[in-house]
C-alpha cells in the first residue's frame, strides 16, 4: 500500500490535499461505513445516519464553491472520495455521488441566483437530491420520455412517471425532466427543480433490487403538480443538453465507484489467498491464483489511472463526454471482472454472504447499467472517436 492507501504506485500523483481527503474519506468508512455495509444491504436500510455526516465533512456539496455551503473541491477529489466510499459499500458512494454530480453541481452550474440559494445550503449540509429522467418506457433512450410540463400563466403543470430515482425515497430535492414541447424529442425537453412536498407529487415503495440495496430506487408519479417558472433549470427546451452534460460528469462519479469495488475485490482476494491453505500450503502459493491477483491489480490500476485522468480532464474544463465514457465503460468492467474473479478465489465461501465478495458481485454490476450502460458508452466513445 502507498501513503494514498489505495495500493496506487505513482502512476497517478495526488497533490497532498487529494491524499488528505482520501485519508478522512478511508477513516470515515472504516467507522462508519464498514461495521454497516453488510447488514444495510442485506436490510435494504438507507444509511440516513451517514447522510448527515458525511455533509458534516464537506463530501455532499464537494463541486459547489464554498458560499453555497459546499467544500469546493475539484473533481479528482471527488473521484478519489467516491472511489474511497464504494471500496467499502457501493451504496454509499452511489448516494453521494447522485447529490454531488447529478444535483448539486448542475444546480450551481445552471441554476439561478434564487435557485443556488434555495436548494444549495441544504443539499451541501445534509438535505439529498434525486435525478429523474429514466421513464418506464425511456431509459437508454430519454428523449423518448412522456412526461409533460404544460404551460399555465407564471406556472407548469406536470404530469409524468419516473422510475429507478436513487435516493429518491429520502430526497427533498429533485431534477425532473419533462416535456415543455411534446412534439419534439430533444429540443422539447425542460428541467423543472421540484419538492417532494408538492400537491400531486408521489413516490413509490423502494425496489427490491439485485445490488446497492441500500441505496434506495423508487418511481414518483407526478399528478398535476403545480410548478412555478422559476423553477426552470437553465432555459425552456435546454433540458437535454443539461442532462446530457450532468451525465458525462456524473460518468467519473460511476468509474470511480466501480474503481473502489475493484480495489476492495482486490484487497479481499489477497487477504483471502494468504489465509486459505490447500493441499498443505495457501492458495496464493499457486500460480493460478497468483495470475489472477496480477489480472485484479492490472486492472484496478488502469481503471484508477482513467477515472482520474476524466476527473482531471473535467477539472482542466475540457469537453469530458469521450474520456468519462471511457472511463466509465473500462472500470465498470474492471469491477465485474473483479468480482467475478473475487469469488472464484473464495472458492464456496465466495458464493456465500458470511463474505463480503459476494454483495461486491451483486453491487459490480451496476455500474455497467446505470447512467448509460456499456452498449450506450460504446455508442458515445465510437461516435466522439469516430466524429459521427
Ligand atoms: C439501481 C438503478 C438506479 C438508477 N438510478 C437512476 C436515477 O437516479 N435516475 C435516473 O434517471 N435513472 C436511473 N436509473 C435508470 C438507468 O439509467 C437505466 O436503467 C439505464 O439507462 C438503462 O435503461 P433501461 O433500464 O430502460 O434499459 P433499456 O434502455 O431498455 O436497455 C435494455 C438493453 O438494450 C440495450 N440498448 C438500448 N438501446 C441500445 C442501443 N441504441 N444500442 C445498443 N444497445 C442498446 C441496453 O444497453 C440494454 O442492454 C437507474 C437504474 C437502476 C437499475
């Protein structure tokens, strides 16, 4: 292990701020987040506790500037925080991941004075956020969605249906893309800043999901729900493009949650291989074993380094949509190949939930899903690379 406590070499140098921040994230998950990871996924518990505290530590508003209540971070600090969370429970970095890149920063990106004032302060300081754009029939495909946002004097009246809204079952605050001009698909859409206390707002009970059962998923049904105009994020019809542009930054949020399920895969297997005696000596004694613990690190590292790297490229203000897809797709299949070989290793035990491997398993493949699965990021990298 380096002194950043990732096992990182020096391919990837952090400044000491960055390896500071990794310390508090990696001694605040072994307090906190470790002794629960187990038992909140197996409850499908929402971790309500750690919310506040990790708000407490600047990790919930970290790419909102300091007058808003946020820490200002940069994003490398951000990835390396994320990736700290998920090395311990996926749940707890998609959670915070989903505050700070999906809500809280394009608040502050896009929003308003009044709007960066109204929902910032809580968002940074312990309130959560929700994005909902995924319909029941528009998930790789939003521009399909059929929510509608009409028109009625200074308001909107939506209508609509959202479904896998992660933290939505304890968000107060929600990004919620609905049609503004029903007839177009891209151009129609609008990004409307809601309550969950609005009349005619509903959530669902959570999903009973494969993985990151402790970070909960539910659909909201919108029945008439009165909005006013100063609500709008950004501009009428701009809503897309914000959507698109919160993905490819929430995309090194995703990479770096898969790099810390690589890592703990990783970190488990060795432990694992140095304990387990076979045929009168430890598995790790066997070459096999051994190759796949070079597999592991090789691409643990790779992941770690691209993930950074889209981080750093987000920092440098760069167009980030082919570096984070890239990133994104290589560590969410960095981590599934892991986990996979993660429970080979563990041998019986691997396919039992006395150990963690088995829930890094169900957590891993998640991130080849969400925020664009891997045939999506195909898409992105071959048409950026290709310019199509
Ligand atoms: C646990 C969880 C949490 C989530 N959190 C959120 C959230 O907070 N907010 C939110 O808005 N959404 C959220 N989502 C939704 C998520 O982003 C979508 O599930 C994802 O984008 C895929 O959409 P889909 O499920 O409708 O699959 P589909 O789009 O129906 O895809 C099904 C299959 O077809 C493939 N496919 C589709 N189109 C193409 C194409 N053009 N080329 C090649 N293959 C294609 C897909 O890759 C996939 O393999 C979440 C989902 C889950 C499971």
């Amino acid at each position: 292990m380096t002194d950043d406590g990732a096992g990182t070499g020096t391919a990837w140098q952090l400044s000491e701020e960055q390896q500071l921040i990794r310390r508090t994230v990696r001694d605040f998950a072994d307090q906190h987040v470790d002794p629960i990871a187990a038992e909140i996924d197996e409850e499908e518990r929402f971790p309500q506790e750690n919310v506040k505290r990790l708000a407490d530590l600047g990790l919930m508003g970290m790419l909102v500037p300091e007058e808003y209540g946020g820490s200002g971070a940069d994003a490398v600090s951000y990835a390396v925080t994320i990736e700290e969370l998920s090395r311990s429970c996926a749940s707890h970095g998609v959670i915070a991941s989903v505050n700070n890149s999906l809500v809280a920063f394009p608040i502050h990106r896009w929003g308003t004075d009044r709007q960066r004032e109204e929902f910032l302060p809580n968002l940074c300081n312990g309130g959560l956020g929700a994005y909902a754009l995924s319909e029941p029939g528009a998930g790789s495909d939003p521009a399909g969605m059929k929510s509608t946002a009409e028109r009625d004097g200074d308001s909107y009246v939506i209508n609509g249906q959202k479904n896998w809204i992660t933290n939505g079952s304890h968000a107060d605050t929600f990004i919620y893309f609905a049609k503004t001009d029903p007839d177009e698909r891209h151009r129609g859409i609008t990004a409307f800043l809601l309550d969950d206390d609005m009349e005619g707002f509903e959530k669902s009970q959570p999903e009973d999901k494969m993985g990151i059962r402790a970070a909960h998923s539910v659909s909201l049904m919108l029945d008439d729900v009165e909005v006013p105009e100063w609500r709008i994020l950004g501009e009428e019809g701009q809503g897309f493009k914000i959507a698109m542009q919160v993905l490819n930054g929430g995309r090194v949020g995703i990479g770096a949650q898969a790099v810390g399920i690589a890592q703990a895969c990783l970190d488990d297997s060795v432990e694992y291989a140095d304990q387990r005696e076979q045929f009168g000596q430890t598995i790790g004694d066997f070459q096999a074993i051994q190759h796949k613990i070079a597999d592991m690190a090789m691409k643990t590292e790779s992941a770690r380094n691209l993930v950074y790297k889209a981080a750093a490229a987000k920092d440098a203000g760069e167009d980030v949509a082919r570096i984070a897809s890239i990133a994104k797709l290589n560590a969410s299949e960095a981590a599934m190949d892991n986990a996979v070989e993660a429970v080979q290793i563990h041998g019986g035990n691997g396919y039992s939930t006395d150990y963690d491997v088995e829930r890094y398993m169900r957590d891993a493949k998640i991130t080849e899903i969400y925020e664009g699965t891997s045939e999506i990021q195909r898409t992105v990298i071959a048409r950026e690379t290709m310019g199509r």
